[in-house]
C-alpha cells in the first residue's frame, strides 16, 4: 500500500504524516518539474529517494514518466524522446524503482468539471457533468483547472502544455484512432524489451474521464480497448494501471471483471482504488473509498485482486477533503489515510478468509 506523493515543497501531505498512517510502505512520485522528453537525472532522482526514505518509506513506484506529445503524434522527433524515455528509466531502476505509471491519453491527461463539489456531510470532492464539460473550449478548461489548484501543480496539468494545447487537439482530430494505436505500438516496441532489463512493470492509466472530448481518440476506455493495447506488446512489463474511478466513470465497465481478467494475466502492476456515485450516465461526484458511498463494489474488486494472484501496488486514490483539511483537490491526507486503511481491511479479511 502506497499513496501519492509530489516533491519539492509541492504537497501539503508530509511524508512523516504519510509514514503514520498504518500499513502504508511507500510513495508514488514524480519530477513534476521535469519537463516531459527530458531525462531524470540520477542526481534529480537519487534526491528525491533520499528524502522519501529518510522519511522511512519506499520509492518503488514512479506516477508519472509523462511522454512527449511528438511520440504521441508519432512525428520524427518521437526517436529522440524515446531514447530520453529509456534513459530515464535506466536511472530510475538504478534507484530501485519497479514500477511506471503513465498514460498515453492526447493532449489532456484528466479533467474534472467540479475541484470542489459539496457533498451533504460537509466535505467536497471532484465531479465531474459531460453536458458541462461538452461546452468548454481547452482555454476554458485549463483556466478552470488552474484557478482551482490551490496553488500547488496538478498532474497532468503542468503549465508546459498549454502553449500548443488547441492546436494539439487540431491534430489529433485528423489522425484516425488506428493510427494512433500504431503510434502507441512503437512506443511500446522501443521501451518494453528495457522494462524487461531493468526490471521495471508499465502500467498505462485509464482514460479519465472515459468519454470523448474536443473529439480527441480513447485509446484505455473499457475491457475490449484495455485488450487491445495489451495485445501491441505480448510482454507482462506492458501492463495496466486499473483505476476504478476512471473506469468505473463509465456505468458499462464491470470493474470486478476487469480486475480478474487483467490481475490473472499478471499484467495489473498497479491498482488506483476509489469509489465514484453518478448522478446520471456521464456525470458523477467521486465519493468516500467505502463500497456504500458510491457505485463501485470495492469488496468485490479486492476479492477479484486477491484471487488472481494480484501482489503489485496499490493506492488509495482520490479521496475527498474532509475535517476543514485544504491543499490538491483529491490529494488530501485524511480522507486518503481512510481509504486506505479500509482498502487493508478488505485484503486482510479476505486473505483469512482463504487461508
Ligand atoms: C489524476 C491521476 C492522473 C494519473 C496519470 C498517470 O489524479 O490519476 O494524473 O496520474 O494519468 O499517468
């Protein structure tokens, strides 16, 4: 059990408060001011391992090594980056670190239409409304998103890309999703014989929200889209990051399913667990991890985890602010700590259960 982590001053969750809670090993992280296709430098890299295990945790995973939008694009300048990739990874498994998350969503990496949705016991969380988000242009969204982050960078919304980000979206609205797939199989050819070098399992993260926007192509939606972008690269390093809340976004994902299917390939290195209540088909709030506050089974989802043979990370994901507690909308200490303890309960109950 692990929980986020962004470095640099760019938390308010300290890495002794995360220490305290019961259960939890270690970190995820990033550089988040790396910019992506630049390499992560052994110096940059060992500092930060410093302070998480100085702090008595572990930094096994890294969420995100971002990927440059020219190998998304597939442009020429895609080889250069690539190769910046693989040194990156080099570096990080010199560091120990055994598992990358990241995604290969165009031009946005996740969006949320509400930073600060009221729910009636007092606390807030994100939401999400599709009828809301339809009508924004990427201005309007990224100023949405900025004004509501207190402050502190939210991944995936680094000021680097929004110079280009309407005309990003032009470009991808003219390539076909085959395309983009065939682009997303040259990243994986070129990477994943080094994941199996150094040691290191990919989980790519589900498309979040998972329903189109700006037109832009989905490429980890659902089970048959998650098949498929398994299937570019036979190798178990080519795995998924399941991530109940983004998929279970969609009331058609079966999550316990899913989990089973993909935990018993071995290609589940990493497990995002959050519980979402919709409101309608395409809108919903995300909620307290606990099964009876939202819509997700998380019971069944860890039972399908356990069953398969799953023994990769998890994270409590998203959780909301709770007990007057400010800082990055979802990244909130209490609700999180909550989460994942709950989350430990389930798997310690269950694991007694079967044995
Ligand atoms: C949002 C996160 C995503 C996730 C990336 C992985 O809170 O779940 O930003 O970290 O998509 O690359």
């Amino acid at each position: 059990m692990i929980m986020r982590w962004f470095p640099n001053g760019d938390d308010k969750v300290t890495l002794s408060q995360i220490r305290q809670v019961p259960g939890v090993s270690g970190v995820a992280t990033m550089l988040p001011f790396v910019p992506a296709g630049d390499i992560w430098t052994p110096e940059q890299i060992g500092s930060v391992k410093k302070e998480i295990n100085d702090a008595g945790l572990e930094m096994e995973v890294i969420e995100s090594v971002n990927i440059h939008e020219d190998i998304k694009k597939g442009l020429p300048s895609k080889d250069k980056y690539i190769e910046n990739y693989i040194k990156t990874m080099k570096n990080l498994s010199d560091a120990g670190v055994k598992c990358i998350c990241y995604n290969f969503m165009p031009v946005l990496d996740w969006y949320r239409s509400d930073l600060y949705f009221p729910l009636p016991d007092g606390s807030n969380c994100m939401a999400y409304s599709h009828s809301y988000a339809s009508t924004l242009t990427s201005d309007m969204m990224t100023k949405d998103m900025i004004e509501g982050c207190n402050d502190l960078t939210l991944p995936g919304w680094e000021p680097e890309r929004f110079p280009q980000m309407a005309a990003d979206i032009e470009y991808y609205n003219n390539i076909s999703r085959d395309e983009y797939f065939s682009n997303i199989k040259y990243f994986l050819d070129a990477v994943i014989p080094y994941a199996e070098e150094y040691d290191i399992d990919f989980g790519v993260h589900p498309d979040d929200p998972p329903f189109p926007l700006f037109g832009l192509p989905k490429v980890v939606n659902n089970a048959e889209a998650i098949r498929r972008y398994l299937a570019l690269n036979p190798s178990r390093r080519n795995g998924l990051t399941l991530c109940t809340g983004s998929l279970g976004a969609n009331i058609e994902n079966d999550i316990p399913s899913m989990a089973r299917e993909f935990a018993s390939e071995g290609k589940v290195p990493f497990v995002h667990l959050r519980n979402v209540r919709h409101t309608s088909e395409t809108d919903f709030h995300e909620s307290a991890h606990l099964s009876e506050c939202g819509d997700l089974d998380m019971f069944a989802i860890v039972k399908a985890l356990y069953e398969s043979g799953f023994n990769g990370y998890i994270r409590p994901d998203h959780g909301r602010m709770i007990w007057g507690e400010t800082g990055r909308p979802g990244y909130g200490l209490y609700d999180r700590a909550l989460g994942s303890n709950y989350i430990l309960g389930l798997w310690e109950a269950i694991r007694k259960l079967n044995t």
